[in-house]
C-alpha cells in the first residue's frame, strides 16, 4: 500500500522533474529574430482576439519559444514574453541579417503539404457513417489514405476499414475534383432488439469521385461519393453506396 | 639629299616611338585585366560553418481527461469519466476526438417495482464517442484577484458519434459548449456541456433521447 503510493510519488516527481529539466535545457537553444519593422505586437494569447500588451522595438531582438497554430510565443531580452503572429514575425530577420525562417502562410503550404486528416460524416446504404481518414501526400497529384468508418444503422452496426489511392488532377484549383480507388473490410452486426442474425466480416472494393476545398490555412472541406462492392459469403455480391461530406486539415 | 635623310631618320624613330608606346599600353592593359595571376597578400581561408537552427516547438495537440455527471434519459444520473485529444487547426478552429463513460442507474419503472431489472449490469454501461469540431467564440482573459489575468476562452461543439448503451450501439449527434482557461502555457483547464442526442426504442416506443454531460477537466498541450 505504502509502497504504492511511494511509487506513484516517485514516478510523478519524475514527470515534474523531467518537464522542468526538458524547459530547462530547451532555454538556451531558442531561435532568435531581429524586429526589421517598426514594431512587433504582443498579444497575451496565441489569437488575434487577445489584446496587444507590449511591442518590441526595431532592432531589438526576441526570443522564439514555440508556435500554437500561426501564433509564436516570443521572449524579449527584458524578459517579456507574449504571442506574435506569423505574419510579423516572418518580417523579422535573423542576426545574421537574413530573413528568419518563418514563412507567411502561403498557398504554397496547402499544394506541398505531406500528410492530411479529416473527419466526413453521411449516408451509407441507409445507415448513418461516420470516417475518420489520413492521408500521406507522394505527390501534388497522388495521395494514399486509410480510412476507418463507424456505421451505425436502424437495424445494424459496423464498422469499416479501408485503404486507397487518390488522384486529383487539378490540385492547384481552389475546388478540385478527385477520383479514387481502393479496398478494405466491413464488418456488420444486427441490433440487439432484432432476432438474431449472424454477424458478419467482408472484404470489398470500391470506386469514388469526390472533391476537395482549400477553405484557408491548412483547413478544407472535402465532399464524396463511393460506390462499394461487398464480396460476400453469399451468391450475390452487393453493391452499396456512400455520400459523406466533412472537414479535413493537413499538418 | 640631306633633308630627305632627315625625314626618313625621324619617320623611323617615329615609328619606333609609336610602336613603343603601344606595346607599353598593351602591357599595361594586360596588367590591369590580369590581377589574379598574382600571388594574394593575403590568403583567406574560410571554414563553412554548418548554421543549425534551432527548432521551434510547435503545441498544437492538446490531450485532456476529465469527470463529471451525465444524465442518462430514463436512467438517472451517474458519474462520468473520459478522455479528450483535440488538434488545433487554426488559432479558431479544433479538431477533437472525445471519449467519456458512464453507468446507467435505474428507470424509475424499475425503482418503484423493486424487483424488475430492464437491463443487465454489462448493458447498464453507457459508452459514448465523438468527432467533433469546435470553434473558439469569445477569446478573453479571466482575472482572477488584482495582479493575475489567465488567457481563456469560450469554444462552440458540434459532432457526430457513436453510444454504446443497452447492448447495442447508436448514432449520435453532439453539441456543446466549453469553457478553456490556460493555466500556463501547456496546461488548460475546461468546464464543458455537451448533449449527445440519438434515437432509440429501447423501452418500446421510438424517441429521441437528450444525454447532457457536464464536466471539468485538464489538457496538456504538446
């Protein structure tokens, strides 16, 4: 019992300790700017709502902690500290006098980006699904995704996992159609208020067009429609079609 | 005779002169298009310095627990616990995952009979999930006492998901409200509302349900 605790103590402490320890050594390795404009703005919050507090002058230089979304939480040599947006901290310049390596955002970000996520909810033969997906980027054209999908219907329930190739010709468009093509498993449970039915696992296979919008940042909208084949145990494959429409980012 | 002696001597020399004068300018041309064939005064050897910037930290995930009080439609109110990883798209918008569960107590049919029991104690377990996206309404400070101001802010829910409740599983809708305050940098507290509608015919007839979930909880942002 006494050992228990003394134990949870200790790894605790540990935790605390090593948190400290990892601020600690972190302190003397941040990056540092130069203000180049007039001023750079403070505000107390990583947001454009949070009120300006303090600015740093020309010349002076500041410290970068670390980033939450476009916000840099910065250190001045008199030791204040305050969030700066990315905007005006990529008009800074290194010591060296080169420009600081933090970009303004940039369409270029969203047509380079590597790896996506994304949540879509719809319509899948009837019954309600809910997917979750990433994405890993080869190309500007060419993407693999995994998908899993939460279906839940009036008279059953399941769950679905899928991998699959998409192409989107046109990328650089603001609203950019795509066409994919991939395969997976479902799995389909009866409700429990049913008599019983076997529950059941497939494999399928499945064709979608679909498209994607660039709605700011690293923020988009993603609509599509698959087509999906279930090779089942049966005589008869079945054919069922999914709608869904969602949000997604990319890192 | 003598004074064409003459002429031709200084015509020679005036050759002469010219073409002197000539290669001089050459020589002297060659000198100032050449500088690098002499030897440097100083030789000047720079070592590439490999320049590694340091590496900014980037919190954008943000993984959280929480506990607090759930009221089941029908089946009372019971304790719940759960678990929260959100990601921060944009400094308004997040992406969050959400789990919480709970038990169900007893319908009041079943209190007032005694002895029927609806459900089994495994059926009784109320398990929710959702996917939901949220936006940060009203960023503010809270103050707390004179001389401390904490950044905080006032964040809208919406969702879809899945409860696990009476041997069966259902779609859910979810909304809510939440409540942040950044205690530091890295740690946040959250007082948060969320209602999880879905349909069921659980005791006979085919209705929507309300659960509203209200709970406090910490995040750690890495």
């Amino acid at each position: 019992m006494y050992w228990s605790t003394f134990c949870r103590g200790a790894l605790l402490g540990a935790l605390l300790f090593l948190h400290f320890v990892t601020a600690a050594e972190a302190k003397d390795q941040h990056y540092v700017v130069v203000v180049a404009e007039p001023f750079l703005e403070m505000h107390t919050g990583p947001g454009r709502g949070y009120p300006r507090f303090h600015v740093a002058e020309r010349g002076e230089q500041v410290e970068v902690l670390k980033r939450r979304t476009d916000w840099f939480k910065v250190r001045t040599a008199r030791g204040v500290e305050g969030w700066s947006s990315r905007e005006q901290i990529s008009r800074t310049l290194e010591p060296s006098g080169a420009p600081a390596q933090i970009s303004a955002p940039s369409r270029l970000d969203y047509l380079e980006r590597r790896t996506e996520g994304g949540v879509l909810l719809g319509d899948f033969g009837g019954a309600n699904v809910l997917a979750a997906y990433g994405a890993f980027h080869m190309t500007r054209n060419l993407s693999l995704e995994l998908w899993g999908s939460d279906i839940n219907g009036r008279f059953s329930s399941g769950w679905m996992i899928n991998a699959n190739l998409v192409h989107q010709p046109w990328p650089e468009w603001r609203i950019s159609p795509y066409f994919t093509l991939g395969t997976g498993v479902v799995r389909i449970e009866p409700q429990a208020t049913l008599v019983d039915v076997e529950d059941r696992t497939d494999q399928l296979a499945h064709a979608g067009i679909g498209l994607r919008m660039h709605v700011s940042r690293n923020f988009m909208l993603r609509a599509e429609f698959k087509s999906y084949v279930v090779f089942t145990s049966r005589e008869e494959n079945e054919d069922v079609n999914e709608w869904k429409a969602g949000f997604a980012f990319f890192f | 005779m003598e004074s064409r002696i003459r002429v031709l001597f200084l015509n020679v020399l005036g050759c002469a002169a010219l073409a002197m004068l000539v290669s001089g300018c050459s020589r002297a041309i060659d000198a100032i298009d050449d500088p690098y064939t002499a030897e440097p005064v100083i030789d000047v050897e720079v070592e590439r310095r490999e320049i590694r910037r340091p590496r900014i930290d980037t919190e954008n995930f943000e993984v959280g627990a929480h506990a607090g009080f759930m009221s089941i439609e029908d089946f009372g109110t019971s304790s719940v616990v759960g678990a929260r990883l959100a990601y921060h798209i944009t400094e308004s918008l997040f992406a969050e995952a959400h789990y919480g569960q709970s038990t169900a107590g007893k319908t009041s049919f079943e209190t007032l009979s005694g002895a029927v029991e609806l459900l089994t104690p495994s059926q009784r377990n109320f398990r929710h999930y959702d996917l939901s996206i949220g936006y940060n309404l009203l960023p503010g400070e809270a103050f707390i006492g004179r001389n401390r101001a904490f950044s905080s802010a006032l964040y809208l829910l919406a969702g879809a998901g899945s409860t696990d409740f009476a041997g069966d599983s259902r779609f859910t809708l979810s909304f809510g409200a939440g409540y942040r305050v950044l205690i530091t940098d890295w740690l946040s507290a959250h007082i948060t509302v969320r209602d999880h509608v879905f349909r069921t015919d659980l005791l006979g007839e085919d209705k929507t349900v309300h659960n509203v979930e209200f709970t406090i909880g910490l995040g750690w942002f890495f």
